[in-house]
C-alpha cells in the first residue's frame, strides 16, 4: 500500500502494479480497494492499474464536509502520479463518480469505462428511491450505520435472513463502518433524482465504454443504452450471464480491448 494527499490533505490509500497505459479504478457503494484485486491483476500484464480506497473507506482519511468535487479531486491525485493522463472505469455508483471526473478533469482522462451506473429513468423507481433516500439519512443522523449498510441492502433485493446472516459474522463491523459513505455515493452523486444526466453526458468528449450484464436488474440495460444514445463517442457491451457483480474474468478482456 501506498498513499497521496490529496488537495485537502485528505490522505488516499492505493495500490499501484503493471505497466502500460495507466487506468484508475473508481469502486462503487462499501467497496474498497481489495474487491478489486483479482481484477487488477488480470489488468496488469497490459496496463499500469491504480486501485485506491475511497475516502472514507479501508486505509483512507475521510475530511468532512463531504463533497463530490473532493472525491474528484481524489482522483486527480492518482492521475497526477500516473504520469498526468489515466483512464478510469467506474462500477455502480463509482461509473457515476468517474464521469463526473472525466467530465470536470479534461485531457487528463483519455477514455472511461462504466459498468452499469445504477442511474434509472423509471419515475416508479424513482419514488422508492427518495423514500430509501430520506430513511438513509436518518439512520445515518442516529449513528446508526450498521442499519444504513442493512437498509441500503434490502433496496436492492438481499433477503432479510440473508442481511441477519451478514450481521452476526466477523466483518460486519468493518461493513457497518463504511455506513457513512451511502451518502456519498447515493445523496450525492447519484442525487435525490438517481436519472440519467443527459445534460452532462452529452457534453463527455472522451471515448466510452458503457456495460451492463444480462443476468442483472433489468432496468440496467435501459440505462446502459441511454448513455451509450447521449454520450458523442460510447460504445455499448453486454456482457452474457453476469449480474451486478461482474466477474472479473468476464470483465477484463472487454476492457483490455478497450483501453489498449
């Protein structure tokens, strides 16, 4: 493990191997760094991988108030080790995170890719997002974190024995402590209107590569062809029989085709 400052001061966490064009990895919601190593390692025979805890997450400092443009930030610093230019591929609330960085960042990041950014269009869907939103941030305000990771889990479908399971082993303290961080990814980046930001995808002058696995939620694919129709340069891919957790043998082909 290696770290950075980032503008604030705010210490990173991250780990850096391979050679090659360098690609940032943004994780999605109570991902850190770890979840990824399988993929970093396929990754690195072509490509110069930078894994790193988000803030707030595993080894890195967290600096409050919280704001989307710190976690970009964040992510300069890793570009500014990489050389001054990185790709990024984003998963799930991270794809958000990084097309908001490709979009605020310029020619430092040359291409992007996403797999399946939880944006839904649905206005149904959209309902229950706000009410998930509004029981987040009370859990949250009662310090009640290991609720919030158990409640965010329930929305997108875990069986509640499933969850009480999750609850009495041994890393559900660690999970519990990423609790704060759902508001990042979810009231934050993600917004109290979760839609597809055409407005601002439209504007993404850089290659992209927008996925989604056929085996996952179903509106997933509805949003993957969104981006892929708004942004100027994507190019869409399905990737057969993977769900919201890619596998990371599915997923590392496609992305090395992609990248170099």
């Amino acid at each position: 493990m290696q770290s950075v400052k980032s503008a604030d001061g705010t210490v990173i966490a991250y780990e850096q191997q391979g050679s090659g064009p360098a690609l940032i990895i943004v994780d999605g919601a109570l991902s850190t760094r770890d979840g990824k190593a399988e993929l970093r390692g396929m990754l690195a025979p072509q490509l110069t991988v930078f894994g790193y805890d988000r803030r707030g997450r595993g080894d890195s400092g967290d600096t409050l108030p919280y704001a989307v443009d710190r976690e970009i930030e964040d992510i300069q610093a890793l570009i500014e080790l990489a050389g001054g230019t990185a790709a990024l591929y984003g998963h799930s609330s991270g794809a958000a995170l990084a097309l908001d960085a490709a979009l605020q960042l310029g020619d430092s990041v040359s291409k992007i890719a996403m797999y399946e950014a939880p944006y839904n269009d649905d206005p149904a869907a959209r309902q229950a997002w706000r009410r998930y939103l509004d029981q987040l941030a009370r859990l949250l305000a009662a310090g009640r974190d290991g609720d919030a990771v158990a409640l965010f889990m329930e929305y997108v479908g875990t069986p509640a024995e499933q969850i009480d399971g999750m609850r009495e082993q041994d890393f559900w303290p660690a999970m519990a402590a990423l609790g704060p961080t759902l508001a990042y990814d979810h009231a934050a980046i993600l917004g109290e209107e979760d839609a597809v930001p055409a407005d601002r995808a439209a504007r993404l002058p850089v290659p992209a590569l927008v996925m989604y696995g056929t085996a996952s939620f179903p509106f997933m694919a509805d949003t993957a062809g969104t981006l892929q129709q708004t942004i100027p340069h994507a190019e869409l891919r399905a990737l057969e029989g993977q769900d919201h957790n890619v596998s990371p043998a599915a997923l590392a082909p496609v992305l090395l085709e992609f990248l170099t």
